[in-house]
C-alpha cells in the first residue's frame, strides 16, 4: 500500500493533475479579482518616459508637450483597440498573429541560448568543419588573350606566343585586346573565378609557376598565362579566423537548442493526426 | 464592458501563467536533471550574451586599419593595379530584401531571420521557409537587408538601462547587474528569470511589457547584431539598413535607409517609422532623421526609393508633392542631398523607361508592371507614367534644375530584388519569388500576384530581378557605401554583366585600344555617376568610353545603347537612344534600324546557345547631335542576347501550365548610372 502511495507519488500524470487543480483554482481566483478591477487603463510614469524615450531615438530631440500628448493619446488608442479585439476574440485563429507568437518565442529561446564558448570548444570546431574554415589560395598571374573568332590557327598562334614569351617578349605587346583584367596580385582564387568562372579558376591552381603556358580556356577564349607567386590553401590557427568560427559556432548552437527546446515542449502535447481523407477525385 | 475587461485579464493572466508552466513542467517535473540543466544553461546563457555583445561593441571604434592607409600614399609599383586610389572591382550586391522580421513578409509565412539571409547571400546552402533547400549559384559581395522594425523589449532595456526600467527598484537592481558582468550579472538573470516564473515580477514591469512585448527583443538591435556578425571587411559587407515603408492610397513610396556605419552608431537610433504619431509618410521628415542621424552620430547614411512603377506618378513630382507640400527649392535641395540613387529594376517590375514614354525605343516594354498602384485600389492612367519611370525622372530632373537652380532627381542606378523570402535570388533558373507564397511550386504561376476588384497582377509577371554592381577599390562598408554616394554603380535585371561607361572631351579608340582602358577613363574623364568635367579647348561633343564583358557563366550581348536625354532649346524634355556597338557584325537597315541579333532559345528545355552575340563590346562613341548650350544625361544600356525566362524554368521542372500570353524569353540588361553635362 505504501509503495503504491509512493509510486503514485512520483507519477508525473499526478503531478500535472495537480498543477491543473491548482491553475483552476488560481484563475477563479484572478477572475473574482478582477471583477472589481475597473475598466481603466493606467498609463505610468516610467510608460509616459518610455515614450519620450522612443521618440527621443528616432528624432534626436525630447518631445515637445504636444507630441508627448499625442503619443500617450496614440498609445491609449493601441491599448483600447488592442483589449477590445483580444475581448472580441480577434487574436485567434489568425495566422499573423500565430506568426508572430512564434517568432517570438523562438527570439527568446536564440537570445538566450547564444553563449561565447571558450576556445577549445572553438577549436574542436575548427577542425570538425576544416574544409569550410580553409583559407583560400592566393595566386598572382598575368595574362596574353587570345580571340577564338579571329584566330582560325589558335594552338599554333599560342605555341609560337609562349616561345616568345619564354623568350622574354613582352607580354603586354601580344595577344589580342580584351577588356579582361590582365594582371591579377595575389587574388584570392574565388575572385579568379569570379570573373573568369570556376573551371578556369580550378585549372590555375595546378599549373607550374614561373613559366608562360597555355592555352587555358575561358569563357571569353583563349588565355596565355605566366603564374607568380602563389600561396596554397591551407588550414588557418583558430586565432587567425577566430570571429568566423564564434559566428558559425553560436549560429549552429542557437538551431541546435531552439529544436531541442521545441523537442522538449513537444514532448507535453498528445499529437493525434487523422489519416487523410481519400480525395473522391 | 466590465466583463470586456475581465476577459481581457484573465486572458493575460493565462497566457502568462501558460508560458510559465512550460518553464516550470520542463524545470521541475522531469526527474532526470534535464530540465535543471536546461535552466542553468538559459541563464548563464543569458549572462553570457549580455557580456559578449558588450565586448563586441567596445571593438568597434574604427580605427584606420593599413589597408586604408596604403590608399592614401600611392606609389610608383611594379603593378599598375597596386595602390590605384581608383576603383578597380565591380561588387556585386543588393539594396532592398526583407526577412521574416517584416510584417508584411511574415504573414505569408516567411521564418526565416537576418542570419539566414546574411548566410544565403554568403553562398551558403540553407532551408526556404517553405523546406526547399536553396543555394545561390555564386555567393554576393555584399548586401543591406532592409527590413521593417518596430518590436521593443524587455531584455534590451534591462541591459541599456531605460528610464522605465530604473523607475523599479528591481529593474535599477537588474540593470546595474548586468552592467557588472560576471557573477552579478548571473544573479542578476537568475533573479530576472525566477520572478519571472514566480510571477513576481513588479507590477509596473508586467505592465509596461504587457501581453503586446513581453520579453520580445528588440528587433533594430538584432538587425544590428546581426550585419555586424556577418560583415567581414575584404570579404563580404553586411550593411545596417531599413525600409521606411511610406505608402499613403496604396500609392508606393518607399525609402531604403542605408547605413555606412557600425552598431556603434547604428544602436544610437532608432529606425523612422510611418504610423503616427511617432512616426511619418512625409520624406521631408525621413530626411530630417537622416540629417538628424548624421549630426548626432557623426555617421553616414543615404535613402533610396523604389517602385515608382506603382506610385500611381508620384514619384519624381514636378510641382506638388504628395504629402501636400510643393516641389521647390528646399524639396529638390533636400532630395538631391539625401537620395543619391534610385532602384530601378526588381520583382515587382522594371522601371527604366515605358514605351507610352519612350515610343521609339524597342527595348521600353522590358516586364512593366502598368496597372495601378501597389494595391491595386486604383488603376493606372497614361497621365500617371511620367511621375514614375527613371528615363522620365531623369529628365524632369533637368527641367527642375533649370526652374529651381538644383537636379532633385540626379540619381544613380540600382538594381534589387525586394524579395520577402530572406533570399535574394535574381537569376531565372534560380528564382524564390517575391513572397514566400511564391516560392517555387508547380502551382505558383496560376494565381494572380496582386487582384483586386479592378484588376490583377498574374503570377507570371514576377520578374526574377535584380542585383546592382558597384566600382569601388575594396569590399568594405566604407569603399561600398562612398562608391554608391558618387553614384558609381549601376543596375542588372540578375546577370553580373561587368560594365565600364567614361565620359570625358578626348576619348579616342587608342584608348579602349591600351592594356588597361579604366585608366586612361579616370585619367581623361569621369566614371558613370559623374558630371562631364568642363569642355576641352577645340572640342566640340563629348566622347564616352564605354565596354562591357559578358557574365561568365551568362549569355553573349547584344549590343550596347547609350541613352540621351535633354532639355531643347523650348525647356522641353527629349530623350534618343543610340546603339553604338554590337555584335555579329551586322550593318544598319535603311533606317538606320539595327537589326535583331537572332534566338537561340530551346523553350523545351530552357536553354540556349552562346552561338550569337558577343562575350565583349567595346567602343567609344562621340555625340552626333550635341548642343553645348543644352543640359544633358547620358546613360549605357547594355542588352544580352535572348535567354530563357523564370517560367519556362518552372515549365521544365514541374510541368507547370504556363498561361497563352506568358512571355517564355526576354533580354536582360544593365543600365548604368548617367553622366550629366551641364553648360557652365
């Protein structure tokens, strides 16, 4: 008998039974209360600074008399339509406001779950997610266009190009005009690709330096290319991309605790879906 | 009405205490110590949020960092690139984009936030609100998400101390905790949190974040935290902005409000609103608060408008304006000092020119949305046009210079999307829609964007547009935000077609001929945004540089326009529109008609071949029909050969419908901001 008093004791169905005794009887309560409430809405000091407070953000300046005036008229008339349509039912069943309660709520759970880990959670990170912190490769190069529509003999105009070159022509006397930058410093390989697209970006990264060769395509044609100093990608020390990984970090955390928050308040609702309806056609 | 009243407590009441019992049943009915765990970890999470956004905000003081200081000592270099002042990148970004902090954007369901923007415009793969997983197809270099504000809350003002919050002894206690950091601050959020839960919360508290903000946060703060997360200068910029939403009669009006600034600045204001009595419709109170932003920050900032395509032709007025004050000095000196720039093209319609306008020009007619107004509550009239499409604004702004002695609408280009998804996708095989109503589904064609009794907008009239580019020596707020204040960019309907367009007295083929044309543009001229320097010694007409590369993994060009507009001899306005250098060698007609450069468009399977047009124009062109004594603009409008529109991607991959008179191919373009002359 007294195990069974205490295995009731510790059931949580009980628990909520008489939490829901309790709300029943705290409700009634805050009902009698407010019966003798009158209808009348208070507006406080601290609200009547409040909004000076808001117009003195937007305008810079502190309201004259009128405006305050206006503004705690304004805010009566929120509050009045605001009870009247929450008495008349207004905020149910609408999905705006459904919305809104939503993102609300979901604001607070993110406001309070992001937190400044330290640096050796950022550092285990770091090496989970490598690839994404790389750091980009730097390539210096320069280029001799070459026009695919005007040069029927391309492959053999470009062999008889790069020995010249080789030979220490002068590259910006060769070639043919384009308006395509012909001379990039250390750029990083994404805005190679960028303005060239991303194969002929790839296929710089595997050629020899110091040499002119070619032809690389394009989409624009046919390009001589002599590569300069280069910096491979490599992995950064978190010191060096601290901010990104924080920021990555804390924005992954904040999804991963808003769904368990939502988990965990899911878990107290019975979610019962009916089967579908077969449509008749 | 008492028993309204009673309702209206006991409605409060539960819902407090409903949000409460969720707290406590996770706390303390869990035997396991989950629930406990969770309670910590919210409040030294809360403790740790606070002390982290204060350091980051002691950071941003702004100092010059090297990369500044080596602009302003340029030398002779090895490389003609090194140590250029002058703009040598064209940036590619967009002004105007909404996420689900937006009203209007979250009633039709879109969850998304600032950081899932910022991480899309970054390149990243990310979850639309309607569960697609979206990619852009080449990551952005920078961006303002302008988003409509207005939540206040609870947290920040603890934080900041407001005069309501130290008006309670408990909030005064709270708040210095806070500001102590640390271990006060802990107590401090704990004790926030347990009078929370115990419903102890000092009556003036509850009330003053009753049911309506709770706790909510302050959405400018987080818009604010979050560009800042997410700007990394060199790399990508993350620019503070808003949209003022003015739109009296349905009548489109609206402001972007661009910050150069950081959250230093930034978290000093508050974003103007519409709704009275705090806030206005009226721009010469928006450009009081930007003036006002300025002298009181010492920041920088500038506004933009859009859509005049449904203001119903109150966009550039001539003599009145809307909000009942007239079309003088003031207003064109105060317009032309705060709105340097105009959006041009976006979703919901591009607004260069209109044919009812322009008759002669064949390339007019590009996705006009010519109906109404924004709601469409009342219906376009011919009358109207003039007061809304940029060629017009552009040319009315030189008759009001003449009249008032200052060009209220001497604007550059832009080039955005408004999109209210948080996605800002502009390319036609890759496009979200306006709304998250729109988001790709077989169905989305068939309803009517905008209906109302008298008239409507189909679904199909949506145009997947735009981005802008910016010429500017560095990817940073500052070098971004400079190069959109000389109105050195230009707008794109999505392609990233780059395009260089010099105004100057002694451009020759020489130059386009030398390795780097862009220096001999700066050195004898202005870029696009300029005003034509004063007239060279036995020159007669001004000569443009003007060339354009085709997008590297987009479709050949066309040809390349440039668009004149004056004021004759009688005051009135004239535009012509000269092609001035195409593709194909084609050869004029007899009426000196270009022809049409051919299709190459598959409609069955969306695509199309690079066979036609050419991947680089490039010309100099000088003014047949200059008359020194008359004002005059001139702006590049560079065409793409015919490609695929939005919908017959939608055709393709769901077998969708499309409607008799969907237009399937179009071509896209850019326009360049304008070069002004004006006789001294």
């Amino acid at each position: 008998m007294i195990s069974k008093i205490s295995r009731l004791a510790r059931e949580p169905l009980l628990h909520f039974l008489l939490i829901g005794v309790a709300l029943f009887v705290y409700f009634d309560l805050a009902r009698e209360g407010a019966s003798e409430a009158p209808n009348r809405i208070h507006i406080s000091n601290g609200q009547v600074q409040q909004l000076a407070a808001n117009f003195k953000r937007t305008w810079s300046r502190q309201p004259t008399a009128t405006e305050l005036d206006a503004m705690v008229e304004g805010h009566v008339r929120e509050e009045v339509f605001y009870r009247e349509a929450l008495a008349m039912g207004l905020d149910q069943n609408d999905p705006q406001v459904r919305r809104r309660m939503r993102m609300k709520l979901e604001f607070i759970l993110e406001d309070l779950s992001s937190q400044d880990p330290g640096d050796e959670q950022l550092e285990q990170y770091l090496q989970q997610n490598a690839e994404k912190f790389e750091t980009e490769a730097v390539v210096s190069f320069r280029q001799v266009y070459l026009n695919p529509e005007t040069r029927p003999q391309l492959p053999e105009d470009a062999r008889q190009l790069l020995t010249q070159l080789n030979s220490g022509a002068d590259p910006d006397s060769l070639g043919d005009q384009t308006m395509s930058v012909r001379r990039y410093e250390r750029e990083r390989e994404s805005v190679i690709a960028r303005d060239f697209g991303k194969p002929f970006a790839r296929e710089l990264t595997g050629l020899p330096e110091g040499e002119w060769i070619g032809p690389v395509y394009s989409p624009f044609g046919a390009h001589l290319l002599h590569i300069g100093a280069r910096v491979d990608a490599h992995q950064p020390q978190l010191a060096e991309v601290r901010n990104e990984v924080l920021r990555d970090f804390v924005a992954e955390q904040r999804q991963q605790q808003k769904d368990q928050a939502y988990q965990l308040m899911r878990e107290d609702y019975e979610v019962t879906v009916e089967a579908p309806t077969t449509a008749a056609q | 009405m008492i028993h309204h009243t009673r309702v209206f407590d006991t409605i409060r009441a539960e819902d407090f205490f409903r949000y409460l019992l969720s707290i406590v049943l996770n706390t303390t009915t869990r035997l396991n110590s989950q629930g406990a765990q969770v309670m910590k970890f919210l409040v030294t999470a809360l403790v740790s949020t606070i002390a982290f956004t204060a350091s980051a905000q002691a950071s941003d003081g702004g100092a010059p960092d090297n990369k500044v200081l080596e602009n302003v000592y340029p030398g002779v270099t090895f490389s003609p690139y090194a140590q250029r002042s002058f703009p040598s990148n064209v940036f590619w970004g967009e002004t105007h984009l909404h996420t689900g902090l937006s009203l209007d954007a979250g009633l039709f369901g879109n969850i998304l936030g600032p950081e899932d923007a910022w991480r899309f415009a970054r390149g990243e793969e990310i979850k639309s609100s309607t569960g697609l997983p979206v990619k852009l197809g080449r990551p952005l270099d920078w961006m303002v998400l302008t988003d409509h504000t207005d939540m206040m809350g609870i947290a920040t003002d603890i934080q900041r101390g407001t005069p309501n919050i130290l008006a309670v002894p408990k909030g005064k206690e709270w708040h210095e905790g806070f500001k102590k950091g640390g271990q006060a601050a802990g107590a401090a959020a704990f004790d926030l949190i347990t009078n929370f839960a115990q419903m102890t919360l000092p009556e003036q508290i509850v009330a003053d974040y009753g049911p309506g903000s709770r706790v909510s946060t302050n959405v400018w703060e987080r818009i604010v935290d979050a560009a800042e997360t997410y700007n990394e200068p060199g790399k990508f910029t993350a620019f503070i902005g808003y949209e003022w939403t003015s739109v009296p009669k349905g009548f489109n009006l609206h402001r972007n409000v661009i910050l150069r600034d950081g959250a230093v600045r930034a978290k000093q204001i508050v974003p103007l609103t519409t709704q009275p009595p705090l806030g206005t419709t009226d721009p010469l109170d928006l450009y009081k608060w930007l003036e006002d932003y300025e002298t009181r920050t010492r920041g920088q900032a500038l506004a933009l408008a859009h859509n005049g395509n449904l203001s119903n032709g109150w966009m550039f007025p001539v003599d009145a304006t809307y909000a009942g004050g007239k079309v003088d000095k003031n207003y064109v000196e105060q317009r032309a000092r705060w709105e340097p720039l105009y959006e041009v093209t976006q979703i919901k319609g591009d607004g260069e020119a209109h044919p009812f306008l322009s008759p002669d020009d064949e390339f007019a007619d590009y996705d006009n949305w010519d109906v109404g107004n924004l709601d469409l509550t009342e219906l376009k009239t011919d009358e109207m046009l003039a007061g809304e499409y940029a060629r017009e604004g552009l040319k009315r702004g030189l008759m009001l210079e003449a009249k008032l002695g200052t060009n209220p609408y001497k604007f550059g280009m832009v080039g955005a999307t408004d999109s209210h998804t948080a996605l800002t996708t502009a390319e036609e095989e890759n496009f979200f829609g306006k709304s998250v109503s729109v988001e790709p589904s077989k169905t989305r064609i068939s309803h009517p964007f905008i209906e109302s009794k008298l008239g409507k907008i189909p679904g199909d009239l949506l145009v997947a547009s735009g981005y802008q580019g910016v010429w500017a020596s560095e990817n940073t707020r500052a070098a971004i935000f400079d190069a959109m204040l000389r109105k050195e960019t230009y707008a794109t309907t999505g392609p990233r077609i780059p395009v260089r367009f010099f105004g100057g007295w002694n451009f020759t083929e020489q130059d386009l001929r030398s390795r780097a044309p862009a220096f001999r543009g700066y050195e004898k001229g202005v870029p696009m945004g300029g005003d034509m320097p004063p007239m060279s010694e036995g020159k007669t007409a001004p000569t443009f540089m003007v060339y354009a590369l085709r997008d590297p993994v987009g479709a050949n060009l066309d040809r390349i326009q440039i668009i004149k507009g004056w004021l004759d001899a009688d005051g009135n306005t004239q535009e012509k529109v000269y092609d001035v250098v195409w593709s194909d060698e084609r050869v004029l007609d007899g009426n000196d008609k270009l022809p049409p450069v051919g299709n190459t468009v598959d409609i069955e399977a969306a695509t199309w071949t690079n066979t036609i047009g050419s991947s680089e124009l490039a010309t100099v062109w000088t003014d047949p029909d200059f008359d020194a004594q008359q004002s005059a603009f001139y702006y590049a409008r560079v065409i793409e050969i015919p490609t695929p529109r939005w919908v017959l991607y939608d055709k393709l991959r769901f077998g969708t419908q499309l409607p008799k008179d969907t237009k399937l191919i179009h071509q896209e373009r850019a326009y360049t901001s304008p070069i002004w002359y004006n006789p001294a």
